[in-house]
C-alpha cells in the first residue's frame, strides 16, 4: 500500500476510503461478503503476470510448473465440495461461466428456458436484453400470483409446450428453495439438458444449508465471490459427459488466459469452504435471514412469499408508504447498504420498484448472529420512517458505525476500527 500511495495517491486513497466503508456499514446487499485475508492475499501475487492458455499439461506457452499444480488443486477441490465429476474453474465471472454453457449445449437460434428477470431470475437467463436473449430462443417461467412461490406445475407445462433444449434452474432474488429434483423430473421429461445456476447459494449448498444440485442436473454454474466467500469469478461443474464440452466453450470458446491469481484464490476459498467452521457460517447465514425477515415482518414491511428460507429477503416496501428505490438510498445513509429490487408482478418501472433486497451473507461473516439481525432490523424500520430526516439518518449513521466496530469482517487486520483504519495491504 505505501508502493501504491507513491506511484498514485489518488487511486490509493479511493481504495483506503472503500475500506472503511465496507468496515463501517452493515452490508446487506445478498451477493455480497468479505473474502479472507488469505484469499486477497493470493488475488494481489504474482500470478497476476502469467499467461497460461489452456488446461494443466495442455498449455500453449511454457514456465507453467507451478500455475498446472495450482490450476489442478482448484479443480480437484471444487470436485470434491460440489460432488461432481468435472470442475472448470477458469471463467472470469458467473456471466460468462453461463455463456460457456450455452455455447456447450446450444446452437444459436436453439430454445432456452429460464426463469424471468422481474420474478427473480438473471439476465443471463435468456432476458431480452442479454446476449442469451437475443442469440438463442428464450422462453420465460416464472413465479405463482398467488403464492409468489416457483410454480413447478406452470413450468411443467411451459417446457412441455415450448420443448427447450436447455432448463435454467436458478435465480438471484428469490428468497425460498429452489427444488431442483422437481427441475430435473421436468427436464427428464421433455430430454432436456438441466443447468442450475446457483450463483446466490453455492456456499449454502457446500455448508450443506440448501439442497445440492449434484447428481440432479447435468451441469452446475456459479460465481465465486457471493455466498462462497472467493475471489470475483465464475465456475463450472458437469457430469462426465459435458466436461469437454464444457472445457472447449470457456476456451477457446470464449475467453482467453485464465486469470491464474484468481483461480489460486478460488483454491484457498475452496479449502476454506471444506473446514467445519464454514458449515455453521451457512446455517447461521440462514438463520440470520429468518430472523431479520420475522421481524421486519413485525415491522410492517410485506415479504414476498412471507419470509425466507436461504440468505436473502425481499419485501415490498409500498406497504410502509415508500417505494423501493427512495428506501435503499435513505438506507444508504443510515450506514444501511441495500439494493431496490422488483417484485413479482411489480406494477412500477425497473428502474423505480417497489421492493428492497437484502440479504445476511456479509454481516454473518462478521459474527453478527440473530440478536444483532432483530437490531437490524429495528433499524431498517426506523430509517425508513427518518427517511426525509436528514439529521436522525446521520445519527442513524453513526450508530451503526460504532456497533460495526464491535464485529470486526474477515480479511481486515487486528486493532483496526473506523476510527484507526490502517490499511489492508
Ligand atoms: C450474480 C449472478 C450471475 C452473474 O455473475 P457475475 O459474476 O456478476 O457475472 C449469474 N447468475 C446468477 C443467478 C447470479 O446471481
């Protein structure tokens, strides 16, 4: 750091300020965590220099002695966590991890089902403003009126009708179980291939919090960085039968070299992920989210789907007189850092909803357990009611700031606290 203060103070003081921040806000935003000082510490080394095009033993340029011993750990780790036959772990992000899997089982034009971005789906789900929309023929499900629930019925129906080659099971805002044998039961039907992105939940499902996937779909995306606690980027898993599919889409299919700091760092965060420890860390990001979702439903707030039973809650937010972009700014700057969100069958624009997603991955990596998630919570209602209040949002603020340097996150050296930040590197 004092390098990097010399070559550019600027960018230095930016870094140092975003530090402090992430240390003094209650960070709820549901893909978001801390990654350990360990797996920083591999992200900045000098693996950030090689190139390495290819697979261990299969490389095009040379001197990859160590990057083939680092890159076949990695693999050999996430194979064993994910209980799956296949792992290719070198995709820069969960984007792209999914466009390989397209180009692995699709042709373009071919159809694709997934499950709509205003339900509670990704982008990368076929949404028509992705690439995945506009290259390959998408067909939407979605969530019951009724129940806000995944309608396994409707989705039935739906594949039977449109015959998709390819079923996305997945989301990134839906706050319940995903039932991937009820998927699985479905793409058997029809003989289409069962993806599931589980982007938001792999580090649920390792901590053995929410169902896995394994032996139910054929192939297993994620991100790194959000319940799993790794560096930023994206992976693969895959019965035996797609590995080489697999392989060749992500390259030369569609990246380049890998980014071998990353996939050391995704090592250390597999390793990480194995040790009893982070077990509980994934029942406790659970049991977190139902406590902060049981009293915010106290408060007044309305759930989308009545609670939640992973690491993430949505609540509508018009039911205490505010819509949900108004809110999570007036969060914000209560030191309460949030994002609006849609809700199912929202009748207000994307860009201006009527929701708030939150989610308890990051404040449980800090230790926070439930009786600081009722805090939380008492809070949120409390910001919202201030949310014209200048003055009580600033206070807000400042509590916040002092409860946070009592739950100092991973990665973050001893003795540091907001009012002695020192920095991380
Ligand atoms: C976050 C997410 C992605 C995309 O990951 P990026 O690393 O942001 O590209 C894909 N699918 C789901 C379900 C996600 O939640």
């Amino acid at each position: 750091m004092q390098k990097l203060q010399e070559v550019d103070p600027e960018i230095a003081a930016l870094i140092l300020a975003e530090e402090v921040r992430q240390w003094s806000k209650l960070r709820l935003i549901p893909s978001e965590n801390y990654a350990s000082a360990a797996v920083m510490a591999a992200t900045g080394s000098v693996l950030t220099n090689k190139y390495s095009e290819g697979y261990a033993g299969k490389r095009y340029y040379e001197g990859q002695q160590y990057i083939d011993a680092i890159e076949s750990l990695c693999i050999e780790r996430a194979k064993h966590l994910f209980g799956m036959a296949h792992a290719n772990v070198q995709p820069y992000s969960g984007s792209v991890a999914n466009l390989a899997v397209y180009m692995a089982v699709l042709q373009p034009g071919d159809t694709v089902m997934g499950m709509s971005l205003p339900h509670g789906g990704h982008l990368t789900h076929g949404w028509n403003v992705s690439a995945t929309g506009k290259l390959y023929r998408s067909v939407q499900y979605g969530v019951s009126k009724d129940t806000e629930l995944l309608d396994y019925d409707a989705i039935f129906d739906l594949a039977v009708k449109e015959r998709p080659k390819m079923i996305i099971a997945g989301a990134t805002a839906y706050p319940r179980v995903i039932d991937f044998a009820a998927f699985a039961t479905i793409a058997k039907e029809i003989g289409a291939v069962l993806v599931a992105d589980v982007a938001h939940i792999s580090g649920l499902i390792v901590g053995g919090a929410h169902p896995s996937p394994a032996g139910l779909a054929n192939i297993v995306c994620t991100t790194t960085h959000k319940t799993l606690r790794g560096p930023r980027g994206g992976m693969i898993l895959c019965d035996e039968p797609w590995a080489k599919a697999v392989d060749k889409a992500v390259f030369p299919g569609l990246q380049g070299g890998p980014h071998d700091n990353t996939t050391a760092a995704l090592a250390v965060a597999l390793k990480e992920a194995g040790a009893d420890s982070f077990r509980a860390y994934a029942h406790q990001i659970v049991a977190n989210a139902r406590t902060m979702a049981e009293r915010l439903a106290e408060h007044g707030f309305r759930l989308v789907t009545g609670g939640t039973d992973n690491h993430l809650v949505l609540m509508d937010t018009t039911t205490v007189g505010a819509p949900g972009k108004p809110v999570a700014q007036a969060l914000d700057r209560a030191g309460i850092v949030t994002n609006a969100n849609t809700v199912p069958f929202d009748p207000r624009k994307p860009f201006d909803p009527s929701g708030v997603r939150l989610g308890t991955p990051a404040v449980t990596s800090r230790g926070m357990k439930e009786p600081e998630m009722r805090q939380i919570a008492d809070w949120i209602a409390g910001a919202v009611q201030a949310r014209n209040d200048e003055t009580k949002l600033a206070k807000l603020a400042d509590d916040v700031r002092e409860f946070c340097d009592a739950f100092p996150p991973p990665g973050y050296p001893p003795g540091y606290s907001s009012g002695h930040p020192v920095p991380l590197i």
